[in-house]
C-alpha cells in the first residue's frame, strides 16, 4: 500500500465512523423534531355544543347546517372540517339523550 492511501483515508484498519459537527447538528435538529411533534399533539379542542333547546333539537348534520352553514346566523370558521358527523368532535352535555 502506498503512503498517498494511507494518507487519504483509506486505510482498511480504520473503519470507525466519528462524528463530527454536521452530524451532531443534524441529529440535534431530529430530536428537536421530534420533542416539538410529541409536546405539540395534544387533545383536539373543541366548543362543547351549547346546552339549550336549539341544540338539543339538532340531532343531525343537516340540522347543525340550518345555523352553521356559510349563510347561516352562526357560521363555520373558514378551516373547519367538512365532516359529516358533527358530535364525533363536539361534545354534547351529558345529561342529554343520547350524548357519550
């Protein structure tokens, strides 16, 4: 073997890989990921539907959009999700029929 192999690196009894700032870098940058997405994802907040006879009565999708359509009295916020089941994310008062 020639002394411009051992020089470059290619000495086949060094196969140790040490790290160095680039690599401490990046996996900082991976932990900090991965903490921000572990503390970021909590519970989902979401309005509790309102405890009054309007509420009550509305025990479909169809009757929710009555008022929450985009004409309606009390409209939906622009990022709402178009999901169809409207107590699957909003919690309705426990003492009403039917509510989990």
């Amino acid at each position: 073997m020639s002394a411009s192999e051992n020089a470059s690196g290619n000495d086949p009894e060094k196969k140790g890989w040490k790290p160095g700032k680039r690599d401490a870098f990046f996996l900082a940058f991976v932990a900090a990921v991965v903490v921000l997405l572990v503390l970021g994802t909590g519970d989902r907040t979401t309005k509790p539907t309102p405890d009054d006879v309007i509420h009550q009565q509305a025990s479909s999708r169809a009757a929710c959009m009555e008022c929450h359509s985009a004409e309606g009295v009390h409209p939906q916020p622009k990022r709402h999700t178009k999901a169809d089941q409207c107590f699957q994310c909003h919690v309705q008062p426990g003492h009403w029929a039917g509510a989990r």
